[in-house]
C-alpha cells in the first residue's frame, strides 16, 4: 500500500483511547471502531450510529484510517474509497482491549442496536 514516508499517516502517534472520542462523551455506543492514522482519533465506524469515524475525516481531511479491532489491520483511504490489507505499524495500542465488547461499550449497547445500525 504505502512507502515509508507517506502524507496522512503519523505511525508514531497512539490512538486517543479505547472507544469513540465522541461516543464516550455522549455516553453512545458503536458496532466497530477505526483509527486515524494521522492524529491517532478513535471513531466509530459508518454501520455505527453517529459514524464518528467519517465525520472527522470530513471535518479534518485525514486521508487513512486502520481498524481498530482485535485481529483486524486493513486500512481505509476515504479519498479513494479503497481499502487496503496492509500499512505502515502504528503506535500501540492497535486494537481496542480484547476484553471490550462489539457492539460497545456491553452496558449502553440498547437491546434493539440492530435496529439502529446503517
């Protein structure tokens, strides 16, 4: 996918948390989480509800995000719509804990989230 040096990606920066920056402030939840590759912001992904993740790469034009799920490293270039099986290493931690569930956070996950989901 990517050389060395590549524009939007900052392998040394670490991920701002273990769930969605926004999601946690607003006590929502998610389906699966993604990474930006350039400041490290954790946001959910567009089968989530808020699709955080999408929001901040139009609101800052960070160009690759990486999954942020267990046993998952594709990156996604929001620019080209393509996804890309692998990248650069980033800063660990590079996936949210094993222990977190999906759908999450387990305790304001609604019973119908199927319902709420794109």
């Amino acid at each position: 996918m990517m050389s060395q040096a590549i524009e939007g990606v900052d392998p040394a920066v670490p991920p701002s948390g273990p769930g969605c920056v926004e999601c946690e402030q607003a006590q929502g939840w998610w389906v699966h989480l993604r990474r930006c590759a350039q400041c490290g912001h954790i946001g959910c992904c567009d089968s989530s509800p808020a699709q955080h993740a999408t929001a901040h790469f139009t609101a800052t034009g960070h160009p690759f995000v990486q999954s942020f799920e267990p046993g998952e490293d594709w990156f996604w270039d929001y620019r080209t719509d393509e996804m890309f099986g692998a990248g650069p290493e980033l800063a660990p931690p590079r996936e949210h804990p094993r222990a977190q569930s999906t759908p999450g956070p387990r305790e304001r996950v609604p019973a119908d989230w199927q319902d709420h989901i794109h």
